[in-house]
C-alpha cells in the first residue's frame, strides 16, 4: 500500500466499537433533514450521488464471512484518489457550515485489510489505528 489512506470522521461513535462515525452518515442525514440551503443542499445532493456512482461499495465490512458477521471494519479513501479527496473535503465543508464538525485521520496502517479496490480499502483496525 503505497499512498496514504484517509478517513473523514465526525464526532459521532459507531457502537459497539467506539470508533468514530464517517462522514456519509451525517452527510445523508443532512439531505434527509433538509439542514442546508437550497442551493448547498442540491450541491450535496449532487455530491452524493456522485459517490453512489463512483465508489464501489465493499462486499466485506466485516472480519467474519459470514453474512451476519458484525461490520468492524473502517473505510479509508487513498490519497492518489484525487477526484473522490476533493469530494470529500467539499462534504466536510458543507458540513461545517451547519456545526458538523469533520476531522481528518490519516494512516498508511489502517489494519487488516478486509476489502480493497483502486479508490478504498477497508481494514479491521490495528490497537493503534486512528479512528
């Protein structure tokens, strides 16, 4: 793994693991709850659907391949993933401006690595993995 991964977390905790939450959670309740104005909530929504478009969605989350297994494993975007990096920066903008407070974790050990593909990987974190 060559690039640095990247992670866009906000405030909230993804239970029971303690890690914290993703930024498209807070971005899908965004557009869900209508918290932006007109023209910033279309540009979400645009923003959004450009994801769902252009960023394959992993077939594992978890370490167990079962299919009831618990989803453990946290998502990193690659650095070298330039258009999916400006993307996310302007979401965590857009976030802020109605107090959603979005950080930015790098690591280049994000753990095991459960799913990866040319845009994402994501791992079971190590004990001392960001999150």
């Amino acid at each position: 793994m060559a690039d640095d991964l990247i992670r866009f977390v906000t405030d909230g905790r993804h239970l029971p693991y303690g890690h914290r939450t993703g930024i498209f959670p807070s971005a899908y309740k965004a557009r869900r709850e209508n918290w932006l104005a007109s023209g910033r909530h279309d540009e979400l929504c645009d923003l959004l659907l450009w994801f769902s478009d252009n960023l394959p969605v992993p077939d594992r989350f978890a370490a167990s391949r079962q299919h009831n297994g618990k989803h453990s494993g946290i998502s990193w975007i690659r650095s070298s993933a330039a258009d999916h990096m400006r993307r996310l920066r302007r979401i965590a903008d857009l976030l802020d401006g109605v107090g959603v407070q979005v950080q930015e974790l790098r690591t280049t050990r994000p753990g095991y690595i459960l799913y990866e593909d040319e845009f994402q990987v994501v791992a079971l974190p190590f004990k001392d993995t960001p999150r």
